[in-house]
C-alpha cells in the first residue's frame, strides 16, 4: 500500500495537498531603501506528509529568485527532481518515502490590501520574505509532534533568505528548532549578470531611438526588482550617468553594486559577529567548480570562456529602413587589460548619420579579473526568454547573435562564503577547503563541491547523496556516538577521507560497496582532524565507525 501512495504522489503530488496563504506577523523597517510605511509579506507554503500522515519530521524548502512566481508551489517541487542512474527521481519523494514531511514556502504575486498595489514576492525585498519563513517556523513548531527537529533547504536567494531567517530568531531568542541548514548555490557574497549585457539590455529597452519594448519586462521586473538590486555586485544603475537611465558614466569603470546590497549586507550581518546562524549544522552544495576549472561557451565543447571573452560582435543591416546597428558585448576584462570596452551600440541612418553610439566601459580590481568567466553555477542565457514580452524582432535577433549560452551567475567563492578580507574578493581563487587559511575559511561545516561548473540549482546524484546522507545522518547512526562526534569534513572526496571528531578513541573504520560488499577496513586513533587515504572507484559507498566500546556511526559518501 505504502508503495502505491508513494507512486500516485509522485504522479500527482499536489492534489493532496492544501496550499495555504498567510501574512507574517512581523513587519521588518525597510525604511533605509525608501519605503516610506513598511509592509508585512505574504506568502504560501503546502504541507507535503509521508505516508504514515504524521507530520513529525519537517523539512522546509524556501523559494529563491522568481520574478512573476513562475515556480509555484508546483514548481518547486519539481525543482527537486534529478537524473539519477535508473533514471528520474525527486528528492522530495526520496525524503517523503523516508518518513520525513516537506513543507515548501513559496513567494506569490499578490494584491496588498493595504494600498492596493502588486507585489512581485519571488523578487522582494529579502528582509521581508524572511519573516515569512519565521512565522513559518513557528507554525511548524507548534504543528508538529514528537521532537524531531527540523532541516531547511534554501536554494539560491533561498539560502540567503532562510540565512537571514536563522540569523533573526537567533538574536532575538527566538525557537527555530532547527537542526540542518542546507545552503544551495546560495549567492552569500552576491550573484552576477554581466555588465556589459546589462548596459546593452537597458539601453536597447528604453532608448528612445530603439525602443524595445519587449526587453523591457526584463529590466524592470528582474534587474530593478528589490531582490536583484540587493543580489548583484555589479549593477547598472550604479554606473548611470547622472540624469540618464540608459548612458553610463564613462569614470565609473569598476564593479558596483546597487546602494540596496550595502544596506542588505549590513542588515544580514547585523545580528551576530559571524554573519551567520550559529545553533544549527550548516552546509553549502554549490553548482560551480571547486576546482577552478572554466565553463565553455556553448554547450559542453564550445571555446573556453576567459576574461573579456566576446558575447556579442553582430552587424544589422536594416534594423529600419536604410538604418543599420552594431552591436558589441564582451565579458568583464582580465586585471592586466585595463579598462575595456564591454557593450557598444551604433545606430547609422543612410550610411552617414549617426543616430545612435553609445558605450560601456569596465575594469578589473588588481586582485581579481572580471567576474563574468570565473567558476560559478551557470545562468543559461535561454531563461531570459520567459521574461521577453512578444515584439519586434530586434530582441530576439539580439539574443540569436549570443556567442555564449550561459554565464557564471553564482560565483562559487560566494556559494562557500569564503572569508575575504577587506572584502576584496579573488571571484578565481584556488579553492582549498583541507587548508583553512584566511583565504580558505568558510563558516559552513561540511560543503559538496562538483568538479565542473553545473547549472545553478541543479540536482545530481552525487549532490543529492550528500544531502541525503546530511538528512539521514540521525537515522544512520546508532546513537551511541553522538551525530556531531564525528563529522564529515568533506564530500565527495576523491583520494582521501577527512574526519572531524570531538573526542579521542579507537576507531575501526569499514567502507562498503551498495551491494554490502567491504572495500577499506583500518584501525586508528581519531583525534581533532584524520586523513585517511583511500583509493576506491567513483560512486556511492556506506562509511562505518565503530568503537572499541560497541559504539557506532555510520555515513553515505560519493567518491569523485
């Protein structure tokens, strides 16, 4: 019976579940950004039970970035689902037919009663949709029974918004129960767009001369949404001429970012000194590489993407009659280049009358090259699409002339939060979690970090068994040895096993294969950080710790 629930959810989760509306109860000061009376959200979460209809085991998962609430709450279910080696599967089924409860907090469109206006949730301001989620915990809490605690996961603006949740109910010593705060491809030091397709965008949308009308959506409903203004670290409107909205200040070369991230980060890192929630396990999965690897330009075996890479280089020969265009965009420069064209645009009627040129220039900090071709989870550019109204032809003629299909979006320094000093950020440092230098620290006790830059927010199955074995580790481990005694200081690993431990014992380390078979078998002495060599095939294996005394804990853990 259970297998026949199980299989009609996965078919049709969503007619067995209410959607529910509701306003927080608290209204955060958005006062410093110019909202002159500040607004409670509202928000919906669906309460997804596994099939005993207990709902005893919740785990909460926190929309991100979704200008127009493409997503809903159906969508972001399915946002869970990834391709596994028998072929599709979700991991909300896998946590639900494991006896855990899904509770997904969605941002909608919605009407506010007070004055009447739309407001866009996905692309809110984040302060207001974090306490959402708080209200949305204690719901939880006083829903629920028995004393499992709970497990958040946060994908993308998810993660910095249930981060900031965290952070408030913390300072204000306020219950979140929680055990487990999953971070996906969360942008904790920013996201990106390039700038120069910024410029190019804007410009095309609202000049006068062109008028595209159909951009325009993209613009104000995603680049000017609050979310995106306190997101970006490098923005448009920071590099507006004074008096425009579409020509840049030619003295304003280096990345900068709207006045609203300031004020978010200041905000974010306001309630403790760490910036982050401190009662609760943190890790952070990312999409970008860990291992400083770039991304090509289209598909898997286009040019390599570097520093000031060409994105646009295309003449129209009648964009109107007897006018043409030339339309340039390249990505942020390397340091040593200096200032660099990114976007220009040259409009000339009957071959002699200038209608249109205008330019944007950028430039690199010493410490790092342009961000645009640093390793990241990857925006594909064809999302833009959703957003493009219907037009004249000028849009999609732009978007055809990409030389690139995708950019680095989620820098993945920024996914592992890195420690930066004086908050200059090397976007292609090499990554080195085994040395925790100043430049290496991150305040996330365990990360999953993929070989080559992925898609932002995409499930595999390596990520999804890191995550499983994070869900599961209570259920794994005989209890005994505490679920924090030992800890898993990476995953996957590659050539070597490193274990964190809070106490000093003899240990008897057993590695199985799935099929049960022992592949590694040592004795040690655990104490602080071990590395443990291990040789062993890719794929997934079962880690088991025992004791002298009987004791026992045991782990997933993918091999690369």
């Amino acid at each position: 019976m259970k297998f026949y629930l199980r299989l009609f959810l996965s078919i049709c989760p969503f007619l067995l579940v209410a959607q529910t509306q509701f306003t927080a109860s608290i209204t955060p000061d958005l006062s410093a950004y110019g909202e002159t009376t500040s607004y409670p959200g509202l928000g919906e979460y669906a309460i997804f039970n596994s099939a005993d209809e207990v709902f005893d085991k919740p785990i909460i998962m926190v929309d991100g970035f979704d200008p127009g609430d493409t997503r809903t709450i159906e969508g972001l279910y399915d946002l869970l689902n990834y391709e596994g080696s028998t072929g599709i599967l979700n991991l909300a089924d896998l946590v639900l037919a494991d006896g855990y409860d899904l509770v997904v907090l969605n941002f909608p469109v919605y009407t506010r009663i007070e004055d009447g206006l739309s407001v866009d949730g996905g692309a809110d301001f984040m302060e207001r949709n974090a306490m959402l989620l708080v209200d949305l915990l204690n719901i939880v809490n006083a829903t629920k029974t028995g004393n499992e605690q709970n497990i958040i996961i946060g994908p993308s603006m998810g993660g910095i918004i249930s981060r900031y949740a965290l952070n408030y109910m913390e300072a204000n010593n306020l219950e979140h129960d929680t055990r487990l705060w999953i971070s996906f491809d969360a942008p904790h030091h920013g996201a990106n767009v390039p700038i120069g397709l910024q410029h190019q965008l804007n410009y095309l949308a609202f000049s006068p001369d062109i008028n595209a009308i159909e951009l325009q959506p993209l613009i104000n409903g995603l680049l000017k949404s609050s979310a995106a203004r306190q997101l970006l670290v490098d923005h448009f409107e920071a590099h507006l001429l004074a008096g425009s909205d579409i020509e840049f200040d030619p003295l304003k070369t280096l990345p900068e970012p709207h006045p609203y991230r300031t004020l978010f980060q200041s905000n974010i890192n306001s309630f403790n000194t760490s910036g982050f929630p401190e009662n609760v396990r943190k890790i952070s999965i990312i999409n970008g590489s860990g291992e400083g690897r770039p991304y090509n330009a289209i598909g898997i075996t286009g040019p390599v993407v570097i520093p000031g890479y060409p994105v646009v280089d295309v003449f129209f020969p009648s964009i109107a009659p007897f006018t043409t265009a030339d339309l340039k965009v390249n990505l942020t420069p390397a340091s040593a280049s200096g200032i660099s064209l990114v976007s220009s645009i040259e409009v000339i009627a009957f071959g002699v009358i200038e209608v249109i040129n205008t330019s944007a220039s950028s430039d690199a900090y010493s410490y790092s090259d342009g961000i645009d071709a640093a390793p990241g989870g990857l925006f594909y550019i064809s999302g833009f699409n959703d957003t493009i109204e219907p037009g004249s032809d000028l849009a999609t003629d732009f978007l055809n002339a990409l030389q690139i299909d995708k950019f680095n979006f989620i820098p993945s320094v920024s996914a592992l939060a890195l420690e930066i000093t004086n908050d200059e950020i090397d976007w292609y440092h090499t990554i080195d979690l085994d040395d925790r230098a100043t430049t290496n620290n991150t305040p996330f006790d365990a990360t999953f970090l993929p070989i080559d830059n992925e898609s932002h927010v995409l499930l595999t199955e390596n990520n999804v068994a890191f995550a499983l074995n994070e869900i599961f580790a209570p259920q794994l481990s005989i209890l005994d040895i505490d679920a924090t005694d030992i800890l898993l200081a990476k995953n996957p690993i590659k050539d070597e096993l490193i274990l964190q431990s809070n106490f000093k014992d003899s240990i008897e380390l057993t590695v199985y294969d799935l099929l049960g078979h022992s592949v590694f078998n040592s004795s040690l002495i655990l104490d602080g950080v071990t590395t443990i060599p291990l040789d062993l095939p890719s794929g997934i294996y079962i880690l088991k710790c025992s004791s002298v005394e009987g004791r026992q804990q045991t782990f997933k853990i993918v091999v690369n």
